[in-house]
C-alpha cells in the first residue's frame, strides 16, 4: 500500500510542479524530470496505482472476512460532535 500512495503522491506532484513551472521544468538543471520519470517507475503498466490500491482494498476485505484484519476504532467521529436538537 505505501508504494501505491508514494508512487501517486510523486506522480501528482511532479505534475503540479511541472505545470507551474512552464517551461523552465523542462530544463536540465531543474529536478522535476527526474521525478516525473521516477514516479512512472513506480506505477502500474496502466499509468496509475488503480490497479494496486484495487488488489490492497481486496486483501483487506478478504482478511476482515475471515476475521484476520481488525478495523481501527473510530475516536473522532463527525456524526457524534454534531448538536442534537434536545442540546441546543
């Protein structure tokens, strides 16, 4: 899971910095190449992490069925810090 969120992360970064750049990103000197080309070593044949996260949301899934994988205990829930209409 932690190469599908880096590999996103890093694509989707570079891309913004690319973008923001213009056309100086596109210089020798500037880093942001070398990132774009790293990012896509990191990703699926696809072009993205899809595909991966999919598999990772599956394992999990199958897990929790068979009583493997334990969901995390929510602490902060929204729905419990909205008012009532009796406390207000």
């Amino acid at each position: 899971m932690v190469k599908c969120l880096m590999g996103w992360n890093q694509e989707q970064t570079s891309v913004i910095c690319r973008e923001r750049l213009g056309g100086g990103s596109y210089l020798t000197h500037s880093i942001v190449p070398m990132s774009i080309e790293g990012a896509h070593s990191g990703m699926t044949a696809e072009g993205d992490n899809r595909v991966l996260m999919q598999k990772v949301v599956k394992d999990i899934l199958t897990d929790m069925q068979k009583k493997l994988h334990k969901m995390p205990e929510l602490t902060q829930c929204p729905k419990r810090e909205i008012p009532e209409l009796k406390s207000i």
